[in-house]
C-alpha cells in the first residue's frame, strides 16, 4: 500500500519460508504490509527467510501466528489439517485473524477448525511456478490467484480478492468443489510440460546438438503461443497430419535410444490424434492408421 493510504499495514506471519511462503512474504511487503515473523527449519529456509525477508525474525510456528493479523500457511498440502489444528489448540489463533494457506489443491475446508474460533480463512493460490528467487516477486504481477472461501461468506471472498490485488494480480474464483479439479489442471499442464521439455532436451543432446536449449526455445515457445491462442487448431506434425510411417519410426529410434521415453510418447501421441481427430483436422481413416501404429506392439 502506498504511504498516503490511510487503512492499516497488516502484521503478516509466514509458516513457512519455503519458495512459496517467502516470496509471498516478499510481495506483501512490497505491498506495504509488514511481515512480523517466519517460521524456516531447514537450511535452504533459512537462506531463503535472509534473502527475501532479512530482518524479519525467525520464530516457531505458533509464535508466528499469534502475533499476525495475517497468517500465511505455506507448507505442504498434506501439512495444512494438522497444523491448524495444533495452532488452534495451542491458542495461537483468535477471532477476528486472517487465516490464508496457498495450496492449489485445497478449499477452505482443511481450516475449519480456525473458522470455529471465528478466524476469517480463504485459500488463496497463485497460479506460478516459484524458484524462491527475488525475481519470482516481479513474476506475480503477470499471474493470477485462485481464491476460495466458503459458499457464503462475502468476507471471505472480498478479502481475497482485495489481498491479491494488492498484490498486484488477478483474482479467479475457484468454488471449493473444484479446487482439485482447477490443481490437477495446472499440474498436468505445468509439471509434466517440464518434464516434456527436459525429455527433448535429452534426445537432442543424443542426437549430437551441443545447445538444445537454443534448438528448443523458438519451437517449444511458438507452440505454447499458437496453443493458447489457438487451442487444438495449433497441432502440427506427423500425427496430425496422418503420418503413420513417420510416427512408427519416431516409436523405433525411441526404443533404440530413449527406451524408458516411448510409453510417454505413445500416450501423448494418441491423446494427440484423439484432439485432432475431434477438431476436424485429421481424418477418421488416417487417425485409424495413426492409432494402429501407436499401438502395436514393438513399434
């Protein structure tokens, strides 16, 4: 917040300084709250804590939380349940805080036990890949949040939104039953892209190409480009175009070099001719021909 905004600095404590919760920390302050502590146990914590939040103490979670008016939980999805739980036994939380975990794949439900003791929760995820670097803080400004609070408390939902905006991103609201549903999307589409890309990488390094990365980044980033903008008319090459020989002898030289590559392949290539086929851009003849060599056994 600017220094003529008359509306008080928020005390915010982060549990924990992991590559989300430190950068998060980071861009709040840079919004003009104040991060009052940080929980951080592991080295790279730590280092990650003095980074991007030098000055600020270092505490245990409990401390943490209840001497913010804010609190950040960004720890892993897995860690949310009992950590609130022990929060509101040890009476780190009261009525009238801020209750906020990042996780993608959670609504507000797993901090029921906090709305009980009247603590305003929301679940507010960004929708980035974090490297816990000081340039994942500039990054948030292209991004958008998923926001999620309880069906009917507008509070929740405003305060949300009023948060990620001053953030400087874009709010999208996600209803509670679809938050699995809206991580597993981002998952499949960020996560396994990455994996794609390295895999490429790999095979053209085998193939004799010193520098993939500069083979890759024109191609890989047209593709992204023309997908988003484009949707399935963006597929491109052999499968699309019903090329059963060509995809036979990719499936050969896969089995030959990259062995442990071909069941991604072939999955990737038969959910590629099942969307062109759909799209109107491969005939249903030549998707035949292409899903029989997808197939076959030894190809």
């Amino acid at each position: 917040m600017s220094a003529g905004r008359t509306r008080p600095r928020l005390r915010i404590g982060v549990i924990s300084a992991g590559r989300v919760g430190a950068v998060l920390g980071a861009a709040f302050q840079r919004a003009g709250h104040r991060v009052t502590a940080v929980s951080a146990v592991s080295d790279a914590s730590l280092r990650r804590a003095e980074a991007l939040l030098p000055d600020v103490e270092v505490r245990p979670p409990d401390e943490v939380a209840a001497q913010a008016d804010l609190v950040l939980l960004a720890v892993p999805d897995d860690a949310i349940s009992g950590l609130v739980r022990g929060l509101v036994a040890t009476q780190s939380l009261r009525s009238g805080q801020i209750l906020v975990h990042t996780s993608g794949a959670h609504g507000v439900g797993v901090l029921q036990p906090a709305a009980e003791i009247g603590v305003l929760t929301v679940a507010m995820h960004p929708a980035m890949t974090f490297t816990g670097r000081s340039e994942d803080v500039q990054r948030l400004a292209t991004a958008c949040m998923a926001i999620t609070a309880a069906e009917q408390d507008e509070a929740g939902w405003s305060v949300a939104e009023a948060l990620t905006l001053e953030l400087g991103m874009e709010p999208v609201r996600i209803r509670e039953e679809h938050r699995r549903l809206y991580h597993t999307a981002l998952a499949h589409g960020a996560n396994h892209l990455i994996t794609l890309v390295n895999e490429c990488a790999e095979l053209l390094s085998q193939a004799g190409v010193e520098v993939p990365d500069r083979v890759m980044a024109p191609i890989l980033s047209a593709s992204l480009d023309n997908a988003l903008r484009l949707g399935d008319r963006a597929i491109t090459g052999p499968v699309m175009r019903g090329d059963a020989g060509t995809v036979a002898a990719h499936l050969q030289e896969l089995h030959r070099t990259s062995p442990e590559t071909v069941p991604g392949y072939r999955a990737m290539a038969r959910r590629t001719a099942d969307r062109a086929e759909r799209a109107g851009i491969l005939r249903p003849d030549a998707a035949v021909e292409v899903r029989s060599v997808i197939d076959q056994e030894g190809s």
